[in-house]
C-alpha cells in the first residue's frame, strides 16, 4: 500500500496494483489512478522545474488546469509526448514519466541560476536585453534563447498512431458530465431529444466524483450518479462519450470534439485511432463546464506541496489519497473549509485555516471547532518557506501591528474562490458578464442557442446544478427546475481578492500569477507602471496566460491585480479572447486521416497503370499524376526526352492527355454562349470543325485555352487546360447562371467520362487506320483541326485531329474505362512504326518547338491575348466576351508591353533556367532594370540547340537584338527570335 | 462494341480487384458497385414530364429525391440536372427516347457512363465511416434520398438506399482515394473489435 | 463551420460543399464598350466591404450546382437569409423582418 494512501474511500481499486516509473524510479499506483494521484500516494509532490526560473514545482490541482505538474509522457514505440498534465494522465502499467526544464536532473538543476540573476528576468527581459550588439543576436543570443525556451522537448520520431474524425449531429449536445451536464441530459433524453454528452475525464460525475456529503434526491450522490449513467446509457437517444474534450465552439453550434482513446491503455491496436475529432452540428448546447478555482498570490504560492483546496479534497474522496500529514489551509471562500474538513474526518491533522476574512461564518467555526481544526480569521500569509516540499507558513494577521506567527505543515491548500468555465460560451461569441459578488464573469449574452447550467453559470450548489441542467436539457423556460431536492453542505460564499495583503517587501519571494509561464505578481505591476493598460497588452507584454493552460488558474487574478494597480474597475480594463482549442490539443487529431495516402488526392488517368508498369517518372499537375517520361534503362530525363522527341517527329510518339478539362457545351444558344466566353468567334464554326479558343478573366487576362469541336448545331466539346478544368466550368457557370440565364445551354462536366490518347508524327494515320470505323481518314475529308465520332477498335470515339507538336496529329478520346486497352492496343499495333510512349516532359520541349504557349507557364495572370502573340484570336467582329472592354484599358493599351519571344542562347548548348530576370545590358551596375523573364527553356533534340520562350517588354520590336540573363557565376547572351523555332510555315501539320 | 479484335478486354474500373480487408465483419462492408449507363439530363423543369415520356420512369421534381426500379433509377441533383441510370443494356433505348423528344423539347443528355465509380457501403456502421468524411446528417436522411455531397476531399453522390445501406458515385480519378478513405475509416469497425472501444455503436 | 442554407435544395449544408464567389448584386454591364475607363474600374475592382450586413454570392459546388445570394453580418458571421439569382437585392426592412 502507497505511504499515503488512505485505507478506505475513493474510487480506486486497491487491490489492482499498477506499476510504472518517474524519472527512472519504479513505482505503483493502483487502478483508478490518475498520474498525479499515484505520485501523491507516493508522497511525491516535486515533479517538475518551472520554465523560466527553473523553481521547483509540484501539483497544484487535480484536473485539466494544471499549470505546474507538466511532464514527459513516454507511452513505447516513438510515442512520447510533452506537457502532459500528471492531474489528466490516466495511469497504465507501464507508463513512464519524466519531468521537463531541468538538467542535469530534476534535483540538481543548473537552470535554477536564471533565478539567482532573477532581477534582470523581469518583464520584458527578451525585448529590453538582447538588442545590441546585433551581431550577438544570431550568434549568441538566438542559440542561447532557443536551447531554453519551449516547454518540454518535442518528440522526434514519426507519429505511429492514427487518428480518426466524425461529423455527428444531435438535437442537444451536453458539454461536461458533472451534475449540471447529467441532469440536462436526462432531461432533453427524456423528451426523445437525441443527446451527445461528452465529458473530458475517464468517469462521468465532475464534483461527484469527489462529493461524499451530499444527497440527491434521499440518495447518496455517488449512487445517484450511478444510476443516472445507468439510465443514460441505457437510452438509444443518447450517446456518452467520456475522455472527450469539446475544444472548440464555432459558428452554428458547431463543436469539436476531442475523443482521447488510448492514452490509458497500455497495449494498443495499430488498427484503432488514438484520437477522433467529432465535428458536432447541434441544435441546442447544454454548457455544464463547471468551475475552476483560483490560486491566491502570495510570496512561495508555487512550492512543491501547495495545491488548490478543491485539489487536495479530490484527492482525499476520489483517489483515497492524503496530500499530506500536516496540511494547512488558506482562503477567502468557504468552500476551502470541505477540504479541510474531509482531512480532518479521514484522519489528517490539518495544522489551521487562515482566512483572510475578518467575519468567519459561524457554522464553519463551530464546525472546525469540533473537529479540533484552528481558524485563524483576518490573518494573511507573508510567506511560504521550504525547499522541495513547502514545509511552513509565516501568517499574521492583516491589520498590520499583529505579531507574525510560524505554522509548520507538509501541505498547503489555498482556494481564491472559483472562476465560472466560461471558455466556449466566449469561443461562441457569447458576451460576458461580471458578477461583483463573484468576482468573475459570468454569461452574459448569448450569440447561439446554448444555455449554461450550474457552477459555469455561476451557480455553485449542487441543488441549482442539478435544476439548471434539468430546466436546460428539457428547454424550460425558467433558468432553474424544482425537480431534485438536494441535502448538501453550503459553502458558496467568500471574496475576491487580487493578491493576499502582505507588509513584507514585494520584492522579497515571489508571488506567482501564472504558475507555467512564471509571470509574478511583479511582472504585472511593472507592466502597468511601464505604460501598459490594457489588459491585452499586459497580457502579451508579461505572458501571462500565453502558456498551454491558457491561464485557466492565472487570467482571472493578472485582471485583479491590473485593475488594482491601474486603479480602474476590473471591468474598464477588458477582458483576453478566449480562442480554441479550450485544451492543449494533439496536431494528428486535427490532421485526422490526412496522411500518407490520405494526405491530398492523387489522381490517376486511365492509362496510369500501364505508365507505372513500364518505368514512367510521374510528376504531380496540380492534383493529378503524370507520366513525365519513360526513360529506357541507363537513361536520365534528358537522354529520355531527348530520345521521345525524336521517335515522335520521325515517326510516332504517344501519350496519355485525359488529364485535360472536357466540358459538354449543349443547347440552342451553345455558339452564342462560347462566343461570350472566349475571345474567337464561334458562330460560323462549322459541324465536325475544331478551332482554339482563348478565354480571358473580365479583366482581359489569359485565363485558360483549349480546343473546341463542334459536334451538332447545339452540341460542342470543349476542352480546358488540366489544371484549369475546376476553374473554368466554375466560370462557365457564374456567368450561364447570374448573367445570361436566359441564354438556352447546358454545360456537363465529361472530364473523365473520356480517355485521351494523344498520337503525334508523321506516321499516325497509317497507325489508325485499320481500327478506324466510320470515319473517312483521308487528309481532305478530315483535315487538321477537325473532329469526328466513329468507333475506334470497336468501341465509341471522338477523333480530334489536332496537334500540340506541330506533327499530324490525332487525339483519341474513347470512354474511360477502354482507355487503357485502347492504349495497349495502340502500343502493339504501333510496333512496327517504333511508335514511343511520351510524358509531360517531351510535350512541353515539342511545343515550345512550335511556340505554342502553355497556360501558368507562359501566362501569370498578367498577359492579354496580345502579349502572348495571339491578337489573332480575337473575333474582331463580336460586340462583346469576357474580358474585351478591359482590353481597353489604358495600362493594357500602354507601349512596352512585355510580350512572347523566342530566345537562342549564343552558347548553343546551354539551357536557361526558367524563371531567370533578362537584361538590357551586359554589365550595369546596380540598380539594373529587368525587362523580362524566361518563361520556358528546353534543350531541342530536333533543332540540336537550346530553346527557350520569354516574356519581355517590347519583345516583338526586339526581333535579333542580344539581351543577357545574368546567373550568380555568368551572364549567358542570348538573342530575341521569333518564338516558332520547328517548321515555322505548318508544312507538317497539313499531310 | 464490336466483334473481335475488342474481344477479351473487359473495360477497366480503377477499383478492379478491391477488397475491403475488414470486409468479412458484420460491422461494415465495402463493395465496388457494378457498371451501368449513367446519362446527365439537364431541362427545364417545366418540360420534366416529356422527359420522363423519353425515360419510361418516373423522375423526381426535388432536388435529393431518387426514383430507383430494376431497369431505370433517377436522381434529382440540381433545379434542372438529373442523373439516369439503367443497365448497360438499355443505354441506347434511352438515348433514341430523348432523341425523339429533341426537336420540340431543348435539352442536354449527356453520356457520363464511364465518369464515376460507384461504392456500395453497408452495415451497421456504414453510415459512421461515412461520416468520418460527410458532413451530412445521415440519420435524418431519407431512405431513397440522395445528396451530392463532399466526402473528405472528394466530390460524391451519396444514396441512401435502405437504412443501413448506401451507394456513393465519384468520379473516376478519386475512387481510389475514397476507396482508401472509406477503408481507413472503416478499420475500426472490423469484426472482433472490442465494442467498447468503438463509441457511438 | 458554416452552415449554409441553400435557396434551390431548401436545406441548410454544411460549407464545405460551398464555395464563396464575392459580393453580390454587382451586374455585368449590358454594353460594357459604353462604359468608361473609371466606370468599367468600378465595375471590375470596387467592392464594398462592410462591416456589418453584406451582401454576397455563395457557389453551392459540391451540391445542386447553383450559384445564389445571402446576406450575411460580416461581424456576428450570421446569415440573415438566402436566395436566388436574380431576385432584387432585400431592403432594409426585408433584412429587419428576416432577423427577428
């Protein structure tokens, strides 16, 4: 049995013992145990080293806003985490702690001379103190600041685990499973509301889980929470969800959910996730978050031993474990007085209760009176002394002249009052209200539909829980029911104050506001003496409340302690915006399934497997794999691409291009509808024609391209870019729907309803033509830039002909799924023309031989159909298309214009690279003007010379000039041509 | 198609030979669903019942209602979109019933056969492992109704087709994506799990 | 996440399946060549940016495929209600009615 495990009471299971390790010492717990209540048992309070000061550092609370008590987790196989509150850890077999922000360990530590040099750590120190000289700042400062900062250490190795997520919907989501939360969702299941009651901690119960005074209902209120959950569970409407954290409240009553579903168990299944996020849509929220309470500042408040009084009676009636054999008290609020006597009853020799208030309430007296517990009314605390474990206090009396007196204790259990859980009523745009008799906020005005119920509400007794939460869950509209009577001890009232009355100089001990970040009572007041008044700057000038308990236990007294020293209401100074997540929340919960595979959608074309099966080097275009070439064994891209260019202008070369956007334009007015979107004229196209269209954005930009056939009077089949394809039916669409709905057309998206196989070179028709039917190949009867439907190896075919290389060309589109035999088939077939597979890489080096631009590469958004040559796409005729009045636009008309050019480099084999500035001059001095850029920059196999497109200003007009792209070891000069470089007349085009 | 030379191939669904590893257990099964015609039909609503002359079935006027029969089924997508399916067989008996309705009836009947893949997911968990990627209120979704929807990353039409059983369509390129989704997902729920450790069952 | 209701599926669906398209009620000018250079920069760039009640577009993409109009409080994130293509833009005393 653990030193101080009490004999009886709690929840624990004493027989099951439980053994794990704190930093490398082998110790045990029993089942039911938190990390936190297992080390108590063990009589071990130190556990940790502060961030900043390194000052030793016990457990302060026994839930989710522990600020002190933050260790390393390791749970075996790479799964380590970090700041892992000891009061939320759920104790396995096996589990190892260590503690964080000490070196070279938790008892020597060497950090702790950031407090001896204290005075210079005050607020502001990284701002006032590493400014010069500045060459110290990367070499010594930086290294310096980042070896010490951060709390923990991060992991290092891969995340092994896997993470689920859920969307679910509900009439009324219950947040927090205390007597507020059960209650609210009895009622709202009662009414056949269908219910998600989620509670952080492993039990459903809150403040029943340590209440073992009151009754509820006649019953003692640990059995009626049992049959309460019995009866929950019980009831198909409901779903119980515990170790279930709501992190976050958006917009519409949407929650996120954290479900933790593994960090207690010891062996884990790879298959089951660790976490789920559910993303909960609800029509009505029940907030039974409950109540934190605060920490009183006083000088040593953070030594090993000092703990909330909440904390220590949790641990007593929860966990049956004594936090010492000599604990004393100190509070402003009655309900400090349970705590103390609940150690009283179990046998715990509580030294006193120091209560800063003058007028004591005479049943607590009378009460600590028989149990022989001492009170000292009007007496403040002046310091706490000890080293590893707080081992006394010095008191006196808070009308300074009394004499101060020494009590020895091994513990000490401070209640500043409670602060109402107002997280996610905030997060949910809710507006706050201050309570002066509470000291706190509570809810004001909300944004959503939720009610708040019991101690978040500000309704600290049980008997106004329970009803609260009834009258919620059942949406009463009285804020509180009469449907439990209660018998409990009531304790609810105390005051507030900002720090404890002191006569000792401030300077002398340190009195903590944010236990995890180290922020002073000092800091504060300095903060506010240095100009800072509103609370949001004090907050980021201190840090306080900046650590991963989000000031849960600190917020509320930095408030106190500003105002006191701005000499403003607390009110006047504002309040900090609470944000989600409400707790520290895992990255891989959020990532959810969105890794490995998951992690983006790689889309695949019909022929996909075939190129995987025969060595292609696959490039991603924007979400889709691409082949991007198929080197033969000892190849490298350039001896492959090199090899694809030729095969394909000597004979035949094939590649797959379904990637492309195909968009079914039909109805009575599907010309004059093309005609408004693209800049050519369509009316006149005629049936079994194709022609390229030019699309701009309305403010005159290149927006995307494509061929367009046409194949009925009412029907075209328009094909986009790939990576345009989303984008341009969107755009389509907009101005079909919002601007020319009366306008006779349908648009479908036939994208991958298509496989397109693209053959190129001098020797395609001879390929097809035997698997061709009803269609006339004959170079008259089906000449370039025409399109057919026939059947091709049996099955259904759009033929384009059309030419992205400048050779004859065809592009067969069959129905997806016959793409890849259709593919085989051309392969086999083609043999004997040594026809070659192609990937992106050679598409673009035989294109840019032609000149021909590719949309993103060539374009960024800023080119006009001019610029890129191609004012001869524009139907000069049409009144209006997209994009035609800004044409006119006076930055658009203005010379100097940067337009497409071919570039020859003087060296010839020299490849540019893309993206490179262009010069006017060899060698300027700085500042020199770029007056363009390389935009595409191949070596051509065909032309034996390297070729490159570019964008510069008045790039027509430059025709043989030489310009220079100057690299970091050269400048290469180039000379402007035209940017056709391969077969300029189209001789190969039309055979 | 024609005979011979086709002869043997088969078409090829991206998902050919998909086997949900956890399939056996009662929880959930994942099934790639059979080929068949798919048309998109798009009129004006007004002219809806010339088109169900064309189709010879029933096709809902509100958007997520379904029409579903042996040799015909109807989804109502958008105001005036429409997806048709039937077996494969029947494909062209439709097209020549809107043919004939085209010279007096503008419309747009588009072949979209090959553009999707459908998944048939059922079990008692199905509707969970969907909505490990769906935002859409299942429980609340009528048995017959339909939704295009999101799923994850994807773009899908989601059936509900009996209360434990649905179909989603996606288009081609991301089956194997909302394969793999649907999968991992669904990992949780195979046959032996501890129950306890699958909340919400 | 928003919860958007759709004015042609008459269901409210998550924002995942929509996407945003910008400010509303701004038409395409019907002869765009008559406008001038300042009026045609209005027209392409000028938005207004409210704070407060705004109008906008909503594109229902991975729905029914429509794009339609709302009103939505830029400040509280509440849509005060949906409609259409094409219907006039709501008064005042619309939005008014629709709030309360």
């Amino acid at each position: 049995m653990n030193a101080y495990r009490a004999d009886q009471g709690g929840r624990v299971e004493r027989g099951a013992s439980v053994a794990f390790s704190f930093n490398g010492t082998n110790l045990s717990g029993v089942k039911g145990d938190t990390l936190a209540s297992a080390l108590l048992a063990n009589g071990i309070h130190f556990v940790g080293r502060s961030f900043k000061y390194h000052r030793p550092r016990g457990i302060m609370s026994a839930g989710t806003e522990e600020a002190s008590a933050l260790l390393g987790i390791d749970r075996g196989q790479g799964r380590y985490d970090t700041n892992i509150r000891a009061t939320t850890q759920e104790l396995f077999d096996g589990l190892k702690a260590e503690s964080q922000h000490c070196w070279p360990s938790l008892r020597w530590d060497m950090g702790v001379l950031n407090e001896l040099g204290g005075p210079v750590m005050s607020t502001g120190f990284y701002y006032k103190t590493f400014m010069w000289p500045k060459s110290a700042w990367e070499k010594v400062y930086e290294p310096i600041i980042r070896k010490s900062a951060g709390l923990g250490r991060a992991p290092r190795a891969f995340d092994p685990d896997c993470y689920a997520s859920r969307y679910a919907h509900c009439d009324v989501l219950v947040v927090g499973g205390g007597p507020a939360g059960l209650a609210a969702a009895l009622s709202a299941s009662h009414k056949g509301k269908k219910v998600i009651l989620a509670d952080e901690q492993a039990e459903m119960g809150g403040s029943l889980l340590s209440d073992t005074g009151s009754l509820i209902n006649g019953e003692a209120a640990q059995a009626w929470l049992a049959s309460a959950l019995a009866t929950l569970v019980e009831r198909d409407n409901v779903t119980v969800l515990t170790r279930t954290t709501a992190v976050g409240y958006y917009q519409q009553n949407f929650l996120g959910l954290v479900e933790r579903l593994s960090d207690h168990l010891r062996v884990l299944d790879a298959d089951l996730p660790r976490e789920r996020m559910w993303r909960v849509r609800a029509s009505q929220v029940v907030l039974a978050t409950g109540a934190i309470e605060r920490p009183l500042v006083f000088a040593g408040n953070d030594r090993p031993g000092t703990m909330l009084a909440s904390a220590a009676r949790t641990y007593l009636n929860r966990y049956g474990v004594r936090v010492g054999n000599r604990p004393v008290v100190v509070t402003c609020h009655d309900s400090a007085y349970l705590a103390a006597f609940d150690l009283a009853n179990a046998g715990v020799g509580v030294a006193a209760v120091i209560d800063v208030r003058d007028d004591v309430p005479a049943a607590l007296l009378e009460k600590a009176g028989r149990l022989g517990i001492e009170v000292l009314g009007g007496h403040t605390v002046l310091a706490a002394k000890g080293g590893l474990l707080v081992s006394a206090i010095v008191v006196a009396p808070v009308q300074a002249g009394g004499p101060a007196r020494t009590i020895d204790c091994d513990a000490l259990l401070m209640c500043g009052g409670w602060t109402p859980s107002v997280h996610l009523f905030s997060q949910a745009k809710g507006m706050l209200s201050w309570r002066d008799d509470l000291g706190a906020y509570v809810p004001g005005r909300y944004a959503q539909n939720a009610r708040s119920a019991g101690a978040c509400d500000g309704r600290f007794l049980l008997l106004e829980a329970l009803n609260g939460g009834d009258a919620a869950g059942a949406g009463l509209s009285d804020p509180i029911s009469d449907t439990y009577t209660v018998a409990e001890e009531t304790h609810s009232s105390g005051i507030s104050l900002a720090a404890l009355p002191t006569s000792a100089k401030p300077a002398r001990g340190k009195a903590f506001v944010d236990f995890q970040h180290d922020v002073t009572i000092k800091d504060i007041r300095q903060a506010v003496l240095e100009g800072f008044h509103s609370i949001e700057h004090i907050k980021r000038y201190t840090t306080t409340g900046m650590a991963t308990d989000q000031g849960k236990t600190s917020n509320l007294n930095g408030l106190a302690i500003a105002s006191e020293a701005l000499g403003r209401p607390i009110v006047d100074i504002g309040l900090t915006t609470f944000r989600p997540p409400y707790t520290p929340t895992s990255f891989g919960v959020f990532a959810g399934y969105s890794r490995g595979d998951l992690f983006d959608v790689t889309r695949k074309s019909p022929t996909d497997r075939w190129a995987e099966q025969h060595g292609a080097v696959f490039e991603p275009v924007s979400l889709w794999r691409r082949a991007r070439y198929f080197p033969q064994p000892g190849e490298d891209m350039d001896k492959a691409v090199a090899r694809e260019c030729k095969a394909t202008r000597a004979s035949i070369g094939i590649s797959d291009a379904s990637t492309l956007g195909k968009i079914e334009v039909v109805g009575r007015d599907a010309a004059e509808f093309l005609n408004r979107m693209y800049t050519n004229p369509w009316t006149k196209l005629g049936i079994g024609r194709c022609r390229y269209g030019l699309m701009l954005g309305e403010d005159g930009f290149v927006l995307d391209d494509g061929v367009v056939g046409r194949l009925a009077e009412d029907r075209f089949h328009v094909t986009t870019t790939t990576g345009g394809a989303a984008r341009v039916m969107a755009h389509m669409e907009d101005y079909l729907q919002t601007e020319w709905a009366d306008l006779n057309v349908w648009l479908t998206s036939i994208s991958e309803q298509w496989a397109v196989i693209a053959l190129n070179g001098p020797n395609t028709r001879q390929l097809i033509a035997p698997f061709v039917e009803a269609i006339d190949l004959d170079k008259e009867a089906f000449p370039h830039m025409a399109i057919r439907e026939g059947k091709i190896f049996g099955v259904p075919t759009r033929l384009f002909r059309v030419s992205f290389t400048g050779e004859l060309g065809f592009e067969i589109n069959v129905p997806s799924r016959y793409g890849l035999a259709v593919w085989e088939r051309l392969m086999e077939a083609g043999a004997k023309y040594d026809i070659v597979p192609y990937g992106t890489e050679t598409l673009h080096v035989l294109r840019a031989e032609k000149g021909y631009i590719i949309v993103g590469q060539e374009t960024d958004g800023t080119q006009t159909p001019d610029d890129v040559g191609m004012a001869w796409a524009i139907g000069k005729k049409k009144p209006d298309f997209v994009g035609k009045r800004s044409l006119e636009r006076p930055d658009i008309v203005a010379p100097n214009r940067k337009q497409l050019v071919g570039l020859l480099t003087e060296e010839p084999r020299t490849v540019l690279e893309e993206g490179a500035q262009i010069v006017a001059e060899k060698s300027a001095s700085p500042p020199v003007d770029m007056i363009g850029h390389v935009t595409s920059a191949y070596w051509s196999e065909c032309l034996q010379h390297s070729i490159a497109l570019a964008v510069v200003e008045g790039g027509r007009a430059r025709m043989g000039e030489a310009l220079y792209v100057p690299m970091p070891d050269t400048v290469h000069t180039v000379k402007v041509v035209d940017p056709v470089f391969y077969d300029a007349s189209g001789e190969r085009l039309n055979v | 198609m024609s005979e011979g030379f086709f002869a043997g191939d088969k078409p090829h669904n991206p998902l050919e030979g998909a086997v949900f590893a956890a399939g056996a257990g009662p929880e959930l099964q994942l099934a790639v669903g059979d080929d068949c015609a798919r048309l998109s039909l798009r009129i004006a609503p007004a002219h809806l019942d010339r088109a169900i002359g064309a189709f010879g079935f029933d096709i809902p006027s509100k958007i997520g209602e379904m029409s579903s029969g042996a040799q015909r089924s109807a989804l109502c997508l958008g105001p005036d979109e429409w997806l048709l399916m039937a077996p494969e067989s029947e494909r062209e008996k439709i097209t020549a019933g809107f043919a004939e309705i085209g010279a007096q009836t503008s419309h747009s009947l588009v072949d979209v056969g090959h553009r999707t893949v459908a998944i048939d997911i059922s079990g008692p968990a199905s509707a969970m492992v969907l909505n490990a990627g769906c935002p859409l209120d299942l429980e609340n979704m009528a048995v017959g109704a339909c939704a295009r929807t999101i799923l994850d990353k994807a773009e899908v039409v989601l059936m509900k087709l009996e209360g434990e059983y649905y179909r989603l369509e996606t288009v081609r390129s991301f089956a194997e994506f909302v394969w793999k989704f649907l999968s991992t997902a669904g990992r949780e729920f195979e046959q032996c799990r501890d129950k306890t450790r699958v909340t919400g069952l | 996440m928003l919860l958007i209701k759709c004015p042609y599926c008459q269901q409210e669906r998550a924002e995942v399946e929509f996407s945003y398209a910008g400010e509303a009620h701004i038409e395409r000018p019907s002869d765009p060549a008559a406008l001038s250079d300042a009026e045609w920069e209005a027209y392409l760039f000028l938005r207004s940016n409210p704070r407060g009640t705004h109008f906008e577009r909503w594109y229902h993409i991975h729905g029914c495929g429509r794009y339609f109009n709302a009103v939505r409080d830029t400040v509280t994130d509440n849509f005060v209600r949906t409609y259409p293509a094409g219907m006039p833009r709501p008064s005042v005393h619309d939005i008014d009615d629709a709030k309360t």
